[in-house]
C-alpha cells in the first residue's frame, strides 16, 4: 500500500504531531506544508525532505492531491481553512478548538455533512492515561451515577504559554476560558455523559492587566521565550503582548442535558501545573492527584471525616510519547480514520459542544455573570457524525421513503 500523502498547516509548536506520522515507507508521509514564515518553511525541507511542496498560501494545496491534512494554525483562522479543505473533499484534522465560535463549529459541521469529507478533531485529553482512567472506573460503576463534576485547572505557565502572543487577544480566540477550557470542557461532558445546556461565569484579567512592558513578537515562537524556572511571582513577567484583553482568571458552572451539575475553574497564576477533577456520583467520589507521570485516581465508597487512604487507589499507567502519551494515539487514530472511516474516539460534535459552552460561558462572564442558554448543533449534522460520517439517506417530500424510491 502506498503511503498517505498528507499535508500540513501551520508549522510553529504544536506541528510537533506531524513529526509522528512522517514515516515515509511506512504508511504515511508529509509531501506538502503552509506557512508565512518563510525560515520555518526553509526548515520543513530538512524535516520532511527536499521533495517537500511548501507554500505561503493554504489555498495552493486544495489540489494537490492529498489524503488528509493537519490543521495546526492559530485558532481563529481553523475555521477558513478547515472549511476550504473540506469543501475540495480533503480529510481535515483540525486542532482543537474546532473554531473560536459556536456559529463557526457549526459551519464546520454542516460543510463536512454536506461534501462528505471526513472531519477529526485534536481532542487529544480523551487519550490522556488519567482520563481514560476516570472515563474507566466510572464505566465500571464504582461510584454510581454521576451527579455532578468539578473541575480545577492550574495554569502554571499560562503567563509565558498565553500572555505573550496571538493567544492575549480576544480577537484570535474569544477567551482562554474557551481556547484553554476546551479540552477540559470536552473532558467533563465526556465522563458525564452529557452536554451543557445552561451556563454562566465570572472572571476577570486580575494580575496580568497590570503590567504595562509590551511589545511585538512577530516570527517568534512560544519556546522562544519560555523560561518555566524564571517569571515568578507572575507581576514579573515582562514584554507581554502588545493586546491583552482576556482574563487570567475565569470560573464556569454547567447544567448539562443529562441532568448533571458541573463547573469549571481556571488560574494563569498558580505556581503549579495540572487539572483536578472531582466527579461525584450516587455510591461514591473519585479524585484525581496529579495528571501525567506518577498520577493517581483515589476513590472513596465510605462515610468518613477526612482520610487520605482512599477506598481504592488506582495507579495511572505511563505510556510513552507527549501530553501523557496521547499524541501519538491521537495520530495513528486520524490515520485510521482517513484509511477506513468509522467512529473515532474523539468527537467533532463534541468537540462543537465544548466550544458552544465554553463560548457561552465567556458571554455571561462579560455581561455580569448572566445565565445563558447554550444552542445544542443541528440535528441532520449530529446525526451524521453519530452515524461515523456516513452519509444519511435523504427523505422524500411526501412518501418518507428515501428518495431514490425502494
């Protein structure tokens, strides 16, 4: 079998994916990429060849003949692009978020129903050890129903991750409370087993808003300018983006369809580095201690005041490779996809759920808290990716027979 031809969009950081899957001779390969930086195009030469086609314009590789293409561009242009390919019939993986926008994921969603290509989404946290892990022993019913999910997210470098490019800048991405929130939103629904309905928030820009040293980083890249053991205490961070107008601070709370309660909570200041999920069901609560190497889930069945030994304690299994090994999963699982279809693990609509919340909730934290009513997707485009992507049989006007006739 020949290899996949795929391509590539967007070559800063997170382009360290495509790096797993260029494996030419060996079932796929990168034969073309797109970047406006000529330097990191010149560089795409000595990671995937000298054969490689590398434009400045995604639209030069709608027909150029590739199997799939990786969409790793910065958030508020995934729309625009993932809709060009989509509509050449282009296999698109695009990272999470799916758009910046619950209108935007539903466009995405309508334009792969209605061309029949194939959409995947960069949720890459549904292949994360720890909340498989969760997802598992919730399956297997050691704590009963779920009830409700809280959520803490420690952005420990959220001053050097977001505070110091394109991600500042509401215009690029709404807010961190979608842009960051996504995956963990995604998460929560997930293991609920529902999605959000009723959202509302509060927040603000706390600590970084204060400082007044900005400037342009044009043609630089996140590590660039990361130093995780300097920039501490937060206030001391210097040359912030020249726009900086989304909050380091935000708190979430959902109402799912399901009946679940949930709520989310994230801080760009903390000195550590990690999420904290609680879920809570009808027999018992577990716990998560730590999110990637050394991780532990703790659950606890019994009435007790306080007591660290949980009722059982379950030890979250290191498998190799980055964000906890599931970037790797994350690719061959697109690979498969292209290859043979079918339901995938990750979820393009919930993927659009996560955003339409996360997009919700950022409305309600900039107009006082306000409940808000989140839009669930179009039922003909839920429908198809529930149904693995495959095109649904059209109905006809009077008879309800498929229009083709019997």
């Amino acid at each position: 079998m020949n290899d996949l031809r795929l391509g590539v969009i967007g070559l800063g950081v997170r382009s360290d994916l495509v790096d797993l899957v260029h494996r030419p001779g060996s079932g796929s390969r990168i034969v073309a990429c797109c970047d406006r930086d000529p330097v990191l195009l010149d560089k795409a030469r000595d990671r995937f060849g000298s054969g490689v086609l590398a434009v400045t314009d995604h639209r030069d590789l709608l027909q150029s003949g590739l199997d799939g293409v990786f969409v790793l561009t910065p958030d508020h242009t995934h729309e625009a692009i993932g809709l060009d390919f989509l509509r050449a019939g282009v296999p698109v993986f695009v990272d999470k978020p799916l758009a910046i926008t619950t209108a935007g994921c539903d466009r995405l969603l309508t334009a792969a129903r209605e061309h029949g290509t194939r959409l995947y989404v960069g949720h890459n946290m549904r292949h994360m050890p720890v909340v498989t892990a969760m997802r598992q022993a919730i399956a297997d019913g050691q704590i009963g129903e779920v009830k409700a999910i809280w959520c803490r997210h420690f952005v420990g470098h959220g001053g050097d991750f977001y505070f110091k490019d394109w991600h500042a800048d509401r215009r690029n991405t709404t807010g961190l409370l979608l842009q960051k929130g996504a995956h963990d939103i995604d998460v929560i629904h997930w293991l609920a087993g529902g999605y959000s309905r009723r959202v509302n928030a509060m927040g603000g820009l706390v600590v970084y808003g204060d400082i007044a040293s900005r400037r342009e980083r044009t043609g630089e890249r996140m590590t660039d300018w990361l130093a995780p053991e300097e920039n501490w205490p937060p206030l001391s961070l210097r040359e912030l983006n020249p726009v900086v107008d989304v909050e380091d601070l935000s708190m979430m709370q959902m109402q799912l369809d399901n009946g679940v309660f949930a709520s989310y909570e994230q801080c760009h200041f903390t000195p550590d580095y990690w999420r904290n999920y609680t879920v809570i069901g009808t027999e018992g609560r577990l716990e998560n201690f730590g999110d990637s190497d050394g991780a532990v889930i703790k659950v606890w069945k019994r009435r007790s005041d306080y007591r660290a030994d949980a009722d059982i304690t379950l030890t979250v299994p290191t498998t190799p490779g980055t964000h906890g090994g599931a970037d790797p999963v994350l690719v061959q699982e697109f690979l498969r996809f292209i290859d043979t279809g079918g339901t995938t693990v990750t979820s393009p609509v919930a993927a659009r759920e996560a955003v339409a919340a996360g997009h919700a909730a950022t409305v309600s934290l900039r107009s006082g808290g306000q409940l808000v009513e989140v839009p669930p997707p179009d039922p003909a485009d839920a429908a198809y990716f529930d149904g693995g992507q495959t095109p649904l049989p059209t109905t006809g006007p009077h008879t309800g027979e498929s229009a083709g006739g019997k």
